[in-house]
C-alpha cells in the first residue's frame, strides 16, 4: 500500500533506470493519466511483481505522509511499513493489499488498515482495494485507498457501545422487547422467552403476545395502560405484571421502555425491557415479615396489631358494636425459661401460639408483643355490655381450657396457664396505649388473684395504677437523696444476752415522716416490681458494711453479727458478688459478720449459677440466712444445696394456734425444725416474739436467738450503738 506519484514512463527510457529490480511502467501509464490521478481524491499505489513500489499520486503520498524518492523502491515489508488490522492488531505482510495480489493474483476488496501516524500519534485507517494488473507478462498490484478515520472511529464506538449493552443485559434479569408500530414488526429476545419458560419461535410472536401471556386477572388492567399510554403523549412508562410461567406459576414483572413519536405526537415505535421481580417481591415480603411478623411464632408484632387495632377501632365506631382486648401472659414462664433453658421456652412459646389461633375465631386477632405476652382483639361482641362480657368470657374459658391441657417439650411434659386481663371498647375515642395498658393492669389483677383465670378491667385498678406511678417516682428521688436509712432490731439468746441485730430499711421522707417497708405505701413491694430494690439493697449493703466496720472497734459490738435481706434480684445480678466483695474491702467490715437474709421465693427463681454466687460469698465469710422457713414452697433438698448457715422461724410458726392456752401443732412445728436444724448443723432464730408465753415457748423448743417487739424494736443505727455499745453502758 506504501506508494508514489506515478512517473513518466517516456523520461525513464531515454534515461534508462539502472537500478536493481526496477521494472518500466507500462506505456498504459501515459503521462497524460498523471495529472489526472494526481486530482483523484484517492490515493494510488503501483507495486511491481517483486513488491517494490513503481510509482504513487500525490494524494497517496499526503496519506502515507512520505515523498517520492522515499516511498518508490520501498519493499511491502514489516521494516518498512507498520500497518495494522482493523482490530488494532499488526499486520503481518502477506496480508498487506499488495502482497495478497502478488500472492494469489485476486483482488482486495474494502480491506481496513491502519497506519500509525509518524506526527500527530495514534493510527490513520484506510479503506484499500487492490487489483491485478498484467504488463509484459507481469503480474503488478494496483493499491486504492481513502482515508476513513472518522467512520472506523464511529464504527468502534458502536461496537464498544453494542458490547456494553451486551454484557449489561448479560448481567441484567432485564428482557429486551421492540415493537414497530408501523410496520407490524416486533421482537422479543430469547431472555423474553426464557422468563415464561419458551424457547424463542415456540409461541406465535406479536404485539399482543405480553398481553396474552400475562395472568388473567392482569391483562385487562394493561390493556387499559397501554391504550391510555399511547394517546398520552408520555414518551417514558413502567407497569408492572405477572407472566404465565410454562410451569403454571406466575413471575412478577417490571417492563418499562420508550416511545418514539412523529412531530404529531402518534406513536411509532415502542422499545423497552421486561424485568423478573421475583427475587425484589421475595425480599420485600422478607422486609414486612420481618417489620411486622414475630419470627419465633410466625404471630403479628406489636407493630401490626397497633396499626390493625386502629382499623378495628375504626370499624366499632361505624357498627357501634363492641370489641374486646385480651392481654395474656404466661403463669411461671420465666422460671422454666431459666431452669429448663431458652429453647424449651421456645417450643413452649410456639405450641402456645399453635393452640391460641386454634381456639380463635377466624375474624379475632392475635399477636405476641414479646416474651411471653400475647394480645387478642375481638371484633363485633354485641351493641350491649352485657353481651360483650358473655362473649369475653366464652373466649376467655376456651383459651383457659386450650393452655390447661400439658405441652410436650422435648420427652417431657410441662404445664402452664395464662392470666388475661380484658378491656372492653365501643369505638369511643378510648386510644391503642389506653386499652393495651388497661388490659395489661387487668391481667396483673388475673395474677393477683391466683392465676389461671381472667378480669375485666376497672376504674379502681387504673386509680391503683397511676398511685403506684406515683410511689415510683417518689422512690426514685429518695434513692437519689439517700433517704433510705438503717434501724437495727437487737437479736437476744434465750438467757437474755444480745446475740445479734437485724438491719431494716426504713424510708426518711421529707419532714419528719418515717416509712417502714410494710404498710406506709408499701414501699418495699413497689421497689420490689420496679427494679428499684436492687439500687437500695445496695445501698443499704453499703451502709451497714461501715456499719460493722464502726462495731469492730466497739469492745462489747465487736463480735455481734448483722444481718441484712437481700433480694433474689441482687442474687441474680453476675456483679452482685465482686460489688458486695469490695464494699467489704473498702470500709474494712469483717466479711464474717454479715450475714445475708434470702426469703424461700429464691427457690422459685432458682438460676444454675445462683449458688456458685452464694458459695463464692460464703468463701469470703460471708453467712447466709433462710427468712420465714416452713412457710413457703421450699424443699429440704434445697439446705444441701444452698450454704445457709441459719434458718429463721417467721410469724406465721411463732404465732402459731394454741387450744385451750396448751400449744397444738404449732409447737410441734418448731420442735421439728428445731431437730432438722441440730442435724444439718444450722442455727435457728425465731422472729416476731411479741409476748412471754411465745418467748417461753421457744425458748423450751431450743431455739438459738429470739427476735420480736417483746425483746427490743427496731431503733436507728446510730441510738443502737447508744443503747449497746460500749459507750452506751460506759
């Protein structure tokens, strides 16, 4: 293809060309052709039999950027020409225009090459054609060329732009869709096909072909979309479908495209894709399950029965009937969740949600708001109360009797029951937070009252409601001003001697106003349902441990040991040990006098770590005490269990019925209490002595120390110390 302006073939046989290979052009060359192909907007190169350039025009020497005496004589070599394929690979010479006629005498037709550009970089394409051309008996190639950068740039572009929509669509669930609205003619890609299960040319393809195959139910609502596209004017639009998959199910589908319309706005052409939505659907069902759904039991949450129970609300307005809500929870849940572990409660949990949709109507609502409380709501019970209640308690006593029957959980039978607490509504402006907690006071009411069974609630339980409120907040700023401070009540052997002291909370009000933990509000039960007892326990933990610290340096309080009640919810607390421990270490109290006080409802609440926190304390000094033993559920398998080092006859032992002034069984009760603590090597206080013949009694059974109104009442810390100290009898 490298070529020069053709010579003059008359000058060159008067002048005779010497040089080696050199053949004459043929006298069809005439110099009358050369101004001619010096105009041509071509470039034309004349390559001898052996390869070497004879002659080439002056465009074809702009192009290949050489002069004549550079470019005539040149071989059709790589060292003397770089020219490269159409996809910018080199070219290897027998593939050069030129060479290729020599070679085989046919022509090049429309062959691409490009020529890298000596000045400006990159490559000049040219579109060649080469022909056979005989003289003397020698065969010669013609090489035609024009530039054509700009085209192939256009055309590499395209390619470039075809193959990232290929690999786009490739990597796309999107189903590429034409429809010439013109012509008639429509296409629809194989991955089309593939999303209703067909290979292409299996089913008759045209411009009602997605309608058709869309389901039924979807094919008149696109019919309509699409006659209301079409007159719209809109050129962009989306609708989404279900195909009839060729295995009978239905794909969720996305098409969405383009429309190219004339100058009038008539529709000419429609293009666009179809998407599979199936793995988005299954995703957004996924999110709302999870948004709305408890995963354990598959039930609604709190958050769809808040948003259902609006609508219900709503409903009951319009009908002016009434409805019910249903709060229940489980009786004793949390102490087989602890002592039978959290998959047991699982299963529980499941085969209670099983049996609560069982005993339900098909128009009731149920829900777990978590843990183990459930929600029914109950729709259209009647426009009169009184029917509304009947209803309520027919509801309620089938899903009594549905719980009351034994679950089977892992080669093991377990009984429960619910408490429920009921509220009823009319559509009254009564709000969802309103109903939920007047069942829910309703429900601790059901408790109250022994369980397994169900109340309504009333006024009187929200008036209780909002004074335990009350207390709370009240209590909250007591800890806070440290409020709560210590009596100590004197603890004597039966030969009069002090023996020890009980350490009681009592609560400083404000003024001169001084609370016991019984009765005055109740203040130690409402601490015990708020969480607040643990803070306090702590705190009175703090004081008396500098309260033995004080003692041992007292000579005749020295050796008197303290004892202090300890919640099972401190018990419970993993850092109740290590806090209790370095109380200890920082006020200096010698561990071995304190003594702690648990109540028998530890056994109710046992956990399988509380007694290496007891035995961990127990290595420290630290003593412990049963309070009000025989009055609770406790087993004596418990005593070996626990590190108790005293047991503690309560009020209802030492107050025990005497007939005819001779004591009967409660007598009976003790002696036997008393031996079991003789063989189990444990001491025994009696508390509660509140007159001589109890005390003389007691006192007769063996029992180690007395406590009561009788011997000595509570006094506060600092007048006990008066009273018995040291200082005091000085």
């Amino acid at each position: 293809m490298h070529t020069e302006p053709l010579r003059d073939p008359a000058r060159e046989r008067a002048q005779g060309d010497t040089r080696p290979g050199t053949e004459v052009p043929a006298p069809l060359l005439a110099p009358l052709l050369d101004p001619l192909l010096d105009h041509l907007p071509a470039g034309v190169v004349v390559h001898g039999s052996d390869g070497h350039v004879l002659s080439a025009n002056r465009h074809a020497l702009e192009l290949l950027g050489r002069g004549t005496d550079e470019a005539v004589g040149l071989e059709a070599t790589v060292p003397a020409w770089h020219f490269v394929r159409a996809d910018g690979t080199p070219m290897p010479p027998h593939e050069f225009p030129a060479n290729h006629v020599l070679r085989t005498g046919e022509p090049v037709r429309d062959l691409v090459v490009g020529l890298p550009a000596p000045v400006a970089g990159g490559v000049r394409w040219m579109l060649a054609n080469a022909y056979p051309e005989r003289h003397d008996g020698r065969l010669r190639a013609i090489v035609c060329f024009t530039e054509c950068t700009a085209l192939q740039s256009t055309r590499l572009a395209l390619e470039q732009s075809e193959q990232r929509l290929a690999l786009a669509l490739r990597g796309s669930t999107d189903a590429p869709w034409d429809w010439d609205m013109v012509s008639g003619d429509t296409y629809y890609s194989p991955r089309w096909w593939e999303l209703v299960g067909y290979a292409p040319g299996e089913q008759e393809a045209n411009a009602t072909t997605w309608i058709r195959m869309a389901h039924p139910d979807d094919q008149s609502r696109i019919a309509g979309f699409l006659a209301e596209l079409l007159h719209s004017g809109r050129e962009h639009f989306g609708i989404e479908f279900r195909l009839r998959h060729r295995a009978g199910h239905d794909v969720p589908v996305l098409a969405r495209g383009y429309i190219v319309r004339d100058a009038e706005g008539r529709a000419l052409r429609m293009s666009g894709t179809t998407g599979d939505l199936t793995e988005r659907k299954h995703a957004e069902r996924r999110i709302y399950e999870l948004a709305y759904f408890d995963h354990l039991t598959g039930l609604p949450n709190r958050r769809f029965l808040t948003e259902e129970l609006g609508k219900v609300l709503a409903r009951a307005a319009r009908s002016q009937q009434y409805g019910a809500v249903m709060f229940l929870d489980l009786d004793n849940f949390k102490l087989l969740n602890d002592t039978m572990g959290h998959d047991v409660g699982d299963m529980l949990l499941r085969q209670v949600a099983a049996r609560l949709r069982a005993a339900l109507r098909e128009s009731d609502h149920l829900a777990r708001l978590g843990g183990d409380e459930f929600v029914v709501v109950l729709e259209n019970l009647g426009t009169s109360k009184d029917d509304a209640i009947g209803e309520a308690q027919l509801v309620s006593r089938r899903i009594l009797d549905a719980l009351g029957v034994p679950f089977d959980l892992v080669a093991c039978e377990c009984s429960t029951s619910p408490s429920i607490g009921t509220t009823l509504f009319d559509g009254d402006r009564t709000g969802i937070d309103t109903l939920l907690k007047q069942a829910d006071l309703a429900m601790y009411r059901a408790k109250a009252d022994g369980r397994n069974t169900m109340r309504f609630f009333d006024p009187g339980m929200q008036e209780a409601a909002a004074r335990q409120a009350a207390l709370d907040g009240q209590l909250r700023d007591g800890l806070a001003r440290r409020q709560f401070v210590l009596h100590c009540q004197p603890q004597f052997a039966p030969d009069g001697r002090l023996a020890g002291a009980e350490a009681l909370v009592r609560w400083q009000r404000d003024g001169d106003h001084m609370a016991a933990p019984v009765g005055a509000g109740e203040f130690i039960g409402q601490a015990e349902a708020s969480g607040l007892i643990v803070p306090i326990g702590m705190q009175v933990l703090e004081e008396s441990c500098g309260l033995l610290a004080r003692w041992a340096r007292d000579p005749r309080l020295a050796g008197l040991p303290l004892a202090v009640n300890v919640s099972v919810r401190q018990l419970r607390d993993p850092d109740f040990p290590d806090a209790l421990a370095a109380m200890l270490a920082a006020s200096g109290a010698p561990a071995g006098r304190l003594t702690l006080e648990i109540t028998e409802n530890v056994f109710a609440a046992k956990l399988p770590d509380l007694i290496p926190r007891m035995q961990r304390l127990n290595e420290l000094g630290v003593q412990f005490a049963l309070d009000d033993f025989g009055t609770g559920p406790s087993s004596l398998a418990y005593l070996q269990d626990f590190p108790f080092a005293t047991l503690k006859i309560g009020r209802a032992l030492v107050h025990a019925p005497y007939d005819d002034g001779a004591p009967a069984h409660g007598r009976h009760l003790v002696e036997a209490i008393v031996a079991l603590a003789r063989k189990l090597d444990l001491g025994i206080i009696a508390e509660d002595v509140e007159d001589e013949a109890q005390r003389s009694l007691l006192a007769d059974c063996g029992c180690d120390v007395l406590q009561g109104y009788l011997l000595g009442r509570p006094v506060p810390a600092a007048e006990f110390e008066r009273m018995y100290g040291a200082a005091g009898t000085a």
